[in-house]
C-alpha cells in the first residue's frame, strides 16, 4: 500500500480499517471552505496521503491535531465528494466506511444580518 507507514509488515494488502472515517465541512470566513477528514487508520501515513491528495485536486492542505478527533486531514475548499472517492479508489476504505457530513454551511444575506 502507498500510503502504508514504512517499515510495517502487512498480511493483506488490501486490508481496510474497520471504523468509520468522516469527511466534514467547516466555513472559514466568508465564502471559504475547510474540508476536514477523521478517522484514517494510524498505520496510514497522513502526509503522504495529503500530498497525493494537493496534487491531484490543486488545493492546500494539511494533517493537523484536532483535540476533538485526533490527527486529521485539512484540505481548503469543499473536496467532500473527490476525497470520498479517492479514498475509495486507492483502498483507504469502502464506500460504507466514509460518511460525508451534510452540508453545514449557513451563507447568511447580508440584509438579514442587523449589526
């Protein structure tokens, strides 16, 4: 596996983790979006996960401590749907592993907004 930490001995290598990994959205400021992932399997190397995923989808993103959900994946903008299917397509995980949260993004108009 790619994405596997070096040195570890795997008996399959198609073998999946058994939880569920989350793929969440959160507004940043204004219209900017962070797309977070939670759950990957400790013997995946996130970094390495992360730059498969900044090259292929043209976005930033990093592996970040989360005191809620522990070490977890940051991509900027909305990749909820593109690192469900990556994760699919490189073995991570099935697809009734990965739940994508809803769309939890409130755009408020500003003529509803009294300051």
């Amino acid at each position: 596996d790619p994405f596997a930490e070096s040195g570890e001995n795997e008996v399959g290598s198609n073998k999946v983790q058994e939880g569920l990994i989350h793929i969440r959205i959160q507004q940043r400021n204004g219209r900017k979006t962070l797309t977070t992932v939670q759950g990957i399997h400790p013997k995946y190397d996130l970094k390495k996960i992360v730059k498969a995923c900044k090259k292929q989808y043209a976005c930033n993103g990093t592996v970040s401590i989360n005191p809620e959900y522990g070490e977890c994946i940051q991509l900027q903008g909305d990749q909820r749907e593109k690192i469900k299917e990556f994760m699919m397509q490189v073995g991570l995980a099935r697809p009734e592993q990965i739940k994508v949260g809803l769309n939890t993004i409130i755009y408020w108009h500003r003529s509803l907004i009294n300051f």
